[in-house]
C-alpha cells in the first residue's frame, strides 16, 4: 500500500537541471538503486550508508547517524533505505533542515515510523514524504519532484515490437529502480508475445529482485508486459 504525506511543491525540472537524488542504504538494500540511478538516468546521485544491523528499538538515533555524508541530504529528493521506525523519522528531520522537497520510503510504515510523526514533519518542513512497500510500484502523485523521478524510474513501461507473434525489439520507456527492467526487455527478444507475460514474471525473479514481496514484484511485471502488448490481464 502507498501513502502520500504532502505539501504542493511547484518545481518542475523541464529546464534541462539536473535533477539531485540522495539514497541512503543499509546492506545490500538501496545499492540498485544507486547503481540504476548512475547507469540508466541523467540524473546525478549521492549515497551514504547505514549499518546493515541495527538494534529492534533505538534511544540514541544521533548515534547511528553521526558522521553520515550530509551531502546525501542536500537534493531534490531523498531515497532512504533506512527501514527502521527509529532512525527513519531523524533521516527525514536532517532532509528537511537541509531543503529536501521530497522523500521516498521504501518498506511501508512498519519501518517508516507512524503516520503522525511523518505528517509532522511534513507539514514542518514543507516536504512531500510518500511511504510505499516497494519502488517498482512508484507512479505520478501531486509532486512535482516525485513525478519527475517517476517519469524515469518507477512502475515499469515498456514498447514492445513483434512480428508473426514473436517479440523482435523490447524499449524500456519507464524502468523498475532495481535495473531488471532491462534485463526483462533484453531476456524477452525471441520469446512469442503469449509467453511474453508469463516470462517477464520469472525473469524479473532471477535477475533477482531483492523485494521482500517478490510476488508483487513478478505480478507488475505481467501487467506492464500484457500493457504494451495491449493484452487484457486477469
């Protein structure tokens, strides 16, 4: 499920600016992204980590965030991988002292921290926060720093080219923030377009994704494929 905590924000980057993301990650988790960022846009990125173990409940957030590149906050967006109830609410506070328009949280509000808090700082620092479970589902909302990211990387789109049912040529028009978009387009050349869905669901699975909820993950990737086929899906 995706919530959207926000405030209207009347930037859009159609003046050929480069657009500043900021990822925080922990382990393994948010290093797609990065690398998606770096390889796949023409946008520039920052990234800091977080340790990968972090204790179930935690007192003392300045602690385990002393020391962080402060750079990672100052963008036009925030990616945090944080995925912990304590520390996120801090990450979200330090963007906003630093101007962040907009945050991203990966994993849903169990590690988010609660509704209440995060529309606290929301409305305190004028920053649009949109918690969802995973990035592969990330569409258009009512900000614009959002929607410019979303253009680029988020629920997958693609344009498939077939003849005499066969798949010939797959363009990824929005690609998943893990980087299995291309890895599906470049898989599915040879595949007939009635196996196509069904292929692009498995492929996504062993590119791998990292999602928790690998099914989702597989079921978006039917729908976007069955779409440029312009397939109904059941």
């Amino acid at each position: 499920m995706k919530y959207n905590i926000w405030v209207h924000i009347g930037i859009v980057f159609n003046n050929g600016a480069t657009m500043n993301i900021g990822v925080i990650t922990r382990g393994e988790c948010g290093l797609d992204m990065v690398e998606t960022i770096e390889s796949r846009t023409d946008m520039s990125v920052v990234s800091a980590a977080l340790p990968s173990a972090l204790p179930e409940f935690i007192e003392d957030t300045a602690s385990f965030l002393k020391g962080i590149d402060e750079a990672v906050f100052d963008v036009d967006m925030l990616i945090t991988y944080s995925l912990h109830p304590d520390l996120t609410p801090e990450v979200i506070k330090l963007a906003g002292k630093y101007g962040t328009r907009a945050v991203i949280v990966p994993g849903g509000y169990a590690r988010a921290g609660t509704k209440k808090r995060l529309d606290e700082l929301s409305r305190k620092y004028k920053i649009h926060i949109l918690v969802d479970e995973i990035c592969c589902t990330l569409e258009t909302c009512e900000n614009d720093i959002i929607n410019e990211f979303a253009s680029k990387l988020g629920r997958p789109k693609y344009k498939v080219t077939t003849s005499d049912g066969i798949i010939t040529k797959v363009d990824v028009i929005t690609g998943t923030p893990c980087g299995g978009s291309w890895f599906v387009a470049e898989k599915l050349i040879g595949v007939s377009s009635s196996e196509a869905p069904a292929r692009a669901s498995l492929l996504i699975q062993y590119y791998p994704c990292r999602n928790e909820n690998i099914h989702k993950a597989a079921q978006i990737q039917i729908d976007a494929i069955s779409e440029a086929l312009g397939t109904p899906t059941s």
